[in-house]
C-alpha cells in the first residue's frame, strides 16, 4: 500500500499561475507540469500570502501570515523563535533539506542574544529557517559598484569556476548573459539582451545544476537513511530574464500573448498602484519591445525548468520513489510581465499574487482526484500544514495558521473552510513609500479576496482597490471608488479587521491545552469568591485546616 | 547634578487606582505613596494592558502588546525570543534584577528547541523573562487535593520555617489565616476570615519579607558596583485577603466605600459581563457581608504595603540614593471588590484596569513637574519605553509598542500622542467561556478609550459595551446597544480595527534601517527595469560588462 514516506517540495521563482499548459496557456509549453497535474490535484485558487519572495517564502516555511512571523520584506530577519516546517517535521522523524534558494535572512541580534551561532547544530538550523542544508543556492550573484548584493559565497559559480568558466562572477557573465558580436559580455541585466542564448552550456545552466543536486540527494545515505522532505527551490524562471539555448531560441514574439492592460487603468490609478506603475519597472514593462524580447526569455526559462522537472520525473519513476513520495509544485509568487502596466510582483493582481499549486499523493486515498483541479480558496501558509498531515502529525493550530489541504486530495471538502484569501505587502523598503511620503509603519497593503470580490487595504489613508473577478476576470476596472460597491468593500473591511483581531501569538499553549486547564485552580487550592465552610466541599476544606494548632503573632 | 543610575520599579499586585489617599480616596491613608507622589508625577489615566497579572506583567516586562507577545494569561508561556526590559537594558549597561513576582512562565517547548537550558546564564534569564533573579516569589503558595498549584518552591515558605513557623505550608497557615477560638487555622480563603489578624508577627509576613530582600539587594555588591534595576513586585493586596496586625484592625465597615453598582447593571448585561459577574466570585462580592470583611482587610494590607515603602523611602533618603533612582510605583490591575457586581479583575471597568502610576525622577529637568498629576492616556507599555530612556538608549520603536514618559517629567507634551488606551483580555481559560460556547481562539476581549468614551468589544458575536465617562464617571450605564451612539462605536471599532492591523512582528529592523535600504539594489547590481544601455550611469554599467570575451556555449 502506497505510503508517503517523502516530500519533495518544489518551487520555482516568479512562475505564473497562468504560464503552464495545463492552466490552460495558449502557447506555453509544459508537458512535464502536466504530468504532475494528471497524478494529482491542481489548485487553480491558490494565493501567496506576500507577492515577494522573501515574506512569501516564510509565510511557506512556518505556516504563518506575514503580519504574524513578521519577516515582511526581503532582507526583514525572520526573527528567532519562529518555528518553521523543519521544526515541525523533525519532531514527526522527518528531516528537511534545503536543496536551492530560501531567502532567508538570520536574526543575527536575536540569535547572540540567545548565545546561538551558526557553528552548532542548532543555530544553523535556525540561521537557515529549520532547513538542514544540503545546497543553499539563492541564485541571485550581482556586482555593482559597492560590491556584491549578497555577502556569502554562490555555490552555482563556484561550481561554474570549477568547469573553468573565467572571470569572478560567471553567474553573471555566462549563465545571465550572453554574447556580443565582438565576443564580450552581452548582460542580462539588460532586457534587450534577453533573447540572446545565455552563454553557459545548457547543462550547465542554473536549473539543470540544481536538478543535479538534487539527484545527488536522491541517490545518498541520508535520503535513503531517513524520510525526509527535500525544498528544491529553483530561483528561474526569476530574472535576469535570459535562457540557454536552445531555450533561447524556443518561444518567440509570436508566442507572447498581449497585455493584459487597459488605458483605463492608467487613469487616475489608486496613489499606490500609480506609484508601482509609474516606477522604472512599470515603465519599461510597458513597452512593447521589452514585452517581446523577455516573454520569450522567460517561456524559455520555463521550459528548461518543465523538462528538468521532466528528469526528475523520471528518475522518480524509475527507482520506485513515486510509490511513497508526495510532490508538491509551486511558486513563491508570479510576474506582472507587463500585464496592468506592471513589472515583478508587489501588488495583488492575480498574474502576481496567484501561483501554480500542483499536489501528488501517492496514497490510494488519493486516486479518485487524480488529474482533477480543486477550487478552494488556498493559502500558501497551507503547505506547512499539509506536510505536518503527510507525516503523521497534528497541525499545532495554535502555531501554523494554514490548513492542511489533504481533505481535497481525499476528494472531500471541509465542513468550513476559509472564505476569504489574505495577502499582505510591505512596501516600506521601496522608493515609492519615500515617494508617496508614508511613514515605514503605514506602508503597509493587504488584500481580501473571498473568491468573487478582491479588495486592496492601502494603510496611510489611500483608498482601496476593488475588482469584482467574476465580472471582470481580467481585473481591469478598479471598483475602489465606486459608490455602488460602498456596501462590499465595508462587508470587506469589517472580515478583513476580524481577521486582523485574529489570536495570532499565543503560539506556547493550544486550545486543547487551554481547554483542559478551566476549573482546574480550585482542585490545586485557590478557592476564590469563597465566603465559608460552606462554599467548598469536604474534600477541599482538608488542605485548608492546617496542620499545627497555635497562635504565633 | 543629579543623574538616574539606578531604577526601583514597584509593583503592587491588584491594587485599585483609587486606593490612596493621593488619589482621593476618602478614608485609606498612604502617606507613603503620597511622599512619592509629592516628589513626582501621579498619572491619573494609567492602564495595563490586560486586567490580569500574567498578561499583565508579560506587557510591562516587553513594552509590547498582550496580542504582540502572546502570554496572554496567567500561565501562558512567553515564547522565547521576546526582548524583554532586561534584555534592553542590560545592552546600556544596566543591569535588571528582580526582588518578588513576576508571573512569567517559562517557554520550555521554545527552550528545547532552541538548546536553551536555565542552567546557562542565558537560558535562566530567558526563563525569568529577562531578569536576573535575586530572589523570585509569587506570592501563592495554595494548595490543594490534586497538590500545589506551583511546582517550584517558595522562598518565603522556606524563611517561616526556617524561623520555626510549624507545618508544610506556613505561607498559607500562617501568613494567610487566622487563629480560630481553639488554635486553629482559620484559612485566609475563607472571607469570613479576613479580619482576623493574620498568624504571624508583623514583621514576618510577606510585605515586609521582601522589603527587607530589597534592603540587602541595596546595601550589596551588585547594587554597588553596577547600575540596576530593581523590580520590586510585591503580591499584596492581593487575596487571601487577611493582613497581621496591627492592620488587621485598622480599618473597619465604617470605612467602607459604598459599593459602585446599580441594579440596573444586572437586568439584560452584555453577556461575557453577565458571566462574569454570575461566576462564583462577582456573586460572592455581590454579598454586603463579604465586602465589610474583605475590604477593610484589603485596605489594611495596603496600609502595610505604605509603611513598608516608608520605610525604603526613608533607607533611600538617608543612603543618598534618592539622588540617582528613579522610583516608579504602580500595579498590575486593580480589584472590583464588589464593585459592578464583581469581584477580582478581568474586565474593562476603571477599577480593573486602570492602575496607581507614580513616577519619581531625581534629576533636576523634572523639578518644573513634582507633585503634579498628568491626565494624558498612558498605558503600562510606556514603562519599558521610558526606563530605556532614563538609561540612556534610544527605544527601538520596531520592537517596544509603549512610549517613553519622560516628556511628561520634565512638563513638555509630546505634539502627538497617543489617542486611544487599548487593554485585551483572553478569558479562553475560564469556565465562563465553555458557558457562553466560545471558542478558545473568540474568547478574547478589547478595551478601546479615547478618553471619554470607553468601549469594550467581544470577540464571538457579542454585543459591545460602551461607558461615557464625562456623564457617566461610575461606568454604570451601558450604552452598548443604544442606538443614539452607534456613530461613537462605529469609530471606535474602526481606531481599533486600524490598531488591530499594526506592524507588531517586524521585529529585527528598525525604521531607520528601512529607509536607509530604499534604492540602494542598484548600487549592488539588481538593475531592474534596463532596457538597453541608455538606462544606465557609466559606472553602473562598469560591473556588467564582464573581463572575459569568448563563447562558452
């Protein structure tokens, strides 16, 4: 009988919800993600709680709203104490290995103030969210002029190096840039180089080296000692939007479906999305020639990493371990590429903030949802939840604010499940904020969507966005202002601060635990509103007579 | 000139605001407190943020919110990584000791996780909420057929026995009982008891034990060679309510204020009210007959609480200490006593919630203030905020939610401040939940007052309750349902809902850190947004262009 002894937990950097096959893209190819959707469930509702990696990755990795775990932004520390997945999953006997990209940043302060370091078991685990590491790749190498983004060392270009490509930072000069005619670095960076063949043998290219590893991980002692869950966390189809060939070559203008964007939308936008849109980013993704050089790119990146996915398939076929590993596929938020005049992520429109959500179980309880998708409003904090289930634990509510989402892999639905999605965005690193004059503590949005009506809170005194789905699919005419919606956007605002009241930090002690503690202090002596003998039994009267006779006064 | 070096922070446990003659009381003398309150500023709207000594104190100690921190009753742990003022402090040279209760109970789930063990100085002082111990006693030591209600040990037991006192649990048959006619033990729990001299010489009983505690941490080493802090915490008044003589006698019925309450408060109460003041305790209290015993016995253990802060008082001024401690007098909550049909805390009523705060500052910049009141809303987070301050830190607004006093000190009004006092409550614990059919994560209360208006709002789908308190100082008319202030409550539930949607978890970076990351990706390498090279300076586009020409694919 098929059980699940593994986790394998895949996630791709900015992958639309909407750039695979089977979600029904017209041009995009991705038969290896179709194979997972026919062998199991794929949610077409599914919401990241911030559209940026670093918050939606630790919302992933303890289960937790932004708003609760507090790593808001990317860069914010994860402060320590947060339990994570791995933490869950060990007490369970199940290890997790981190094989790619996380995000995270240690709370340094936190962690001297409680004598922990990266040199014990412990602290490293800590400094790397509950993850052992088997790679940490964050895939992210630039240079500029006041040195490198990242202080630690990228595995991906030591191991380039290694290859003997030249030069100190191949990540950038071959696996994200091409080359000119004269032979020099054509960079990635720049857009209009992206449908130049990365410089880097295929093989060598970033997706196909974390596969690598993971194969590595599949084939040692310790995947096989153990079960484990192993995070392999690709940071493609991520800019610098450049693929090796023969991705480069794969898609072309011809394949780019138009923007999603209307003129309409630029008309006196909310100050907020105005702000987003009128950015660098915005700008540029709103010209034609950048559209149709990155869309390209990035359906290359894509479908390198479906045919990798492809190999890993494969390889998990052909050594048995489909039978009793559970495969989870999915994103940590998508990419506006243009769409509602907008490039990255940041804000709730579906093409950022919805991500591809793909569950394998191998379980024969599984069987009658095989190939089918589910419609239930989900949240990414529902994975950790999820993977406590698969390893045969309880979801400690009282910590994990997801839920697991093995009922709709069973085919069942839950007597109440949520009715609304949350999402939250702190934009208090970004210009804009500056831009805007909001205070760090108010640049903070949040977005309510309860399967119809999606809304965006803009603390600082903005007004809201509003888009009304099942109208306008497309989310193209804002509702924010409407005096015809006053009454949903209140209905709204009042679930949204429900929510906001939520019991978020009495993580130390469950309702259960809560529950059996009432009435419990009169059986250990405190007898409160007790006026005499007659207001306590017999039996509690004993511990109160005392021992000794006698006046000592 | 005189400087702050050191800090005695005294706190009375269940002391009423308007238990001092200072505070207007009409028959209890404190012409102690009065002394401090001569010498300094008495606020006159202090309020904790929870009516119960765990939530209670677990604000004062992080400066932070009951929702923030989530100890958010007694016996909730704290959960490690929460800074506390002793983790503030000591990184400006200060040192935090603590001489009595604190409540904390340790997170020894979040300790094992993390390594942590109390017998490391670290760990110890994670278990003890930041504090290093001089001597910890909560001050209950009952017992009961399923045994004591702390496990630890007490400290103050241990010194009547050692001072020959009989029994196991002299703590509670003799510094909290009487003597009945045959010798013996008339039980403190027993209210009938209350105004039997407790057995035990005065100066063995609780309050003075710990004054002379605080005298030898005064006259030591510790407090010689380092600036300190003292937390003082005294459980007096606290029940049982029976105090030694000569206090015992002090105070009589003909002292008794007249209990604060109208019938009209029992027809139709809000229904968590309604459960509270119906629980064994509110029915108690509602008896005439119990509050003539327990209010003069009450009032008694204050008295004591007075004289023996006289006489530290006085040990200050004749050591020269009055020269460099700030002396901060205040309490965890208060005490209904009767009043609103209630006994203990729990709820939102001024008696409850609002507590004594005297601040005593030496240096001369608070001369302008000494024996005046403020008026402005201050809520029991603003200790720890100012404390830093009288360190001489700047106090990390992303992790203290309070407010530093010291403006108010020297006579200055902050431009702004704050607008609304914000308490909670979590009742998930007590028996009244399971009768209302709460469920443990809806058994939470809010107390919102801007000043005037006092509004409570139940989670649960109750109705609120709202006070005027400039036509209704006694909180005696409920005008949670009345149509007329619908407008009142509706903004009232708006600042609470804005409130509820704070930044409270962004914990590990400041403001100032945030604004100083704004735009600084580029100057690293992330250039987002370049088309071509006309989006870039000349020394942006140095990094990219790579050293090695060739063709590597």
């Amino acid at each position: 009988m098929p059980e699940i002894r593994n986790i394998l937990f895949v996630m791709y950097d900015q992958l639309r919800h909407d750039y695979m096959s089977c979600a029904g893209h017209p041009t995009m190819r991705t038969p290896n993600f179709d194979r997972l959707a026919a062998k199991g469930v794929r949610f077409t509702q599914a919401y990241v709680q911030s559209p940026v990696c670093g918050a939606s990755r630790m919302s992933y990795y303890t289960g937790r709203y932004v708003g609760s775990h507090g790593a808001a932004w990317n860069g914010y520390p994860l402060k320590v104490g947060e339990a994570t997945m791995g933490d869950h999953l060990r007490k369970l006997g199940m290890d997790s290995w981190l094989l790619g990209k996380t995000h995270m940043t240690p709370d340094t302060e936190g962690m001297a103030r409680l004598g922990l370091t990266r040199d014990s078991v412990i602290g490293a685990r800590v400094a790397e969210c509950g993850f052992d590491l088997w790679v940490r790749e964050d895939g992210l190498n630039p240079e500029g002029p006041d040195g490198f983004y990242y202080a630690t060392p990228s595995p991906y270009n030591e191991y380039l190096k290694s290859l003997g490509y030249p030069g100190e930072n191949p990540w950038h000069d071959n696996a994200n840039a091409g080359v000119d005619e004269d032979g020099s670095v054509a960079s990635g960076w720049l857009m209009k180089n992206a449908r130049k063949g990365a410089n880097v043998k295929e093989e060598h290219s970033e997706t196909p080296w974390l596969t690598d590893r993971c194969l590595d991980f599949l084939a040692s002692p310790q995947a096989a000692e153990r079960p484990w869950l192993a995070h392999l966390s690709y940071i493609k189809p991520h800019w610098p939007y450049i693929a090796p060939e023969p991705y480069a070559s794969m898609y072309g203008p011809q394949d780019v479906v138009p923007a999603n964007r209307t003129e309409a939308e630029r008309e006196d936008p909310q100050p907020v999305y105005g702000a987003f849109m009128n950015n660098l980013i915005g700008k540029a993704f709103s010209r034609d020639e950048v559209r149709s050089e990155v869309v390209p790119a990035y359906m290359g990146l894509i479908a390198q990493c479906d045919d990798q996915f492809g190999r890993l398939l494969d390889h998990l076929e052909s050594t048995g371990r489909m039978e009793d590993t559970m495969i989870v596929l999915t994103a940590d938020h998508g990419d506006y590429m243009g769409d509602h005049w907008m490039g990255e992520k940041d804000l709730f429109h579906d093409c950022s903030v919805r991500v591809p959500l793909i569950i394998y179980d191998p379980r024969q309880s599984a069987g009658s949802t095989r190939g089918t998708t589910c419609d239930a409003l989900v949240e990414s904090i529902d994975l950790t939840a999820t993977f406590i289930e698969a390893a045969g634990g309880e979801v400690p509510e009282h910590v994990v604010e997801g839920r697991s989402l093995m009922p709709f892999l069973r085919g069942d639905t839950p007597a109440e499940w949520r009715d609304v999605a949350i999402s939250e965005y702190d934009y208090s690193c970004s210009v804009m904020a500056g831009k805007l004059g909001v205070a760090p503590k108010d640049a903070v949005l949040f977005m309510i969507f309860d399967g119809r009506w999606k809304m965006m809170h803009a603390e600082g005194g903005f007004r809201p966005m509003l888009f009304d789905t099942l109208n306008d699919p497309k989310e193209l005419d804002d509702r924010g202002d409407d005096p015809a919606c006053a009454e949903t956007r209140a209905r709204l605002m009042e679930r949204l601060s429900a929510w906001s009241r939520r019991v978020s930090q009495r993580t130390t002690i469950s309702s259960d635990q809560i529950i059996a503690r009432r009435g419990k202090a009169r059986s250990k002596g405190v007898y409160l509103g007790v006026y005499d003998e007659n207001d306590l039994t017999p039996e509690l009267l004993v511990p109160i007579t005392g021992a000794a006779k006698g006046d000592f006064r």
